[in-house]
C-alpha cells in the first residue's frame, strides 16, 4: 500500500492529533479546577458537581466505543 500524504503533511497531521489529545486529556480535569468558581456562580454542592463529572465521563465512554465501532467498518 503506498501512502499519498507528503512527509511534511504527515507531520502536520502528527501534530494536530497530539494537540486533539492534549485538549481531549485537559477537559477532564478542568471541571475540578473550576469548582470554586462555579459553585459560587451557581450555587452547586458536590453531589451537583459528581453528577456533572460522571456525565462527563460517560459521554467521553460512548464517543470512545462510538468510534470503535465506526472503526471496525472500515477495517479491511
């Protein structure tokens, strides 16, 4: 199989999917971060903030297993 991707898009490529994931791994933990500011705003207690974190990491599960599966149709 030949590749049709320049070495210099290849890179760019490379790069773009280590910031997707540099971004993917910071949205987690921002929500902690934010916690003091948004519990002020919004008068949240922590079970509010737990519900929040869970929904969270629930959507990121499905997207995850939402692309295995879209994956698996294009594997030849």
């Amino acid at each position: 199989m030949t590749s049709s991707l320049s070495r210099s898009r290849a890179w760019a490529l490379f790069a773009l999917l280590c910031a997707a994931g540099i971004f993917n791994a910071m949205d987690r933990p921002i929500i902690a971060i934010l916690k003091p500011d948004m519990s002020a705003e919004f008068g949240w207690s922590d079970a509010d903030f737990g519900r929040l974190a869970a929904v969270t990491q629930f959507a990121a599960a499905l997207s995850y297993l939402g692309s295995l599966h879209e994956s698996a149709f294009y594997v030849r």
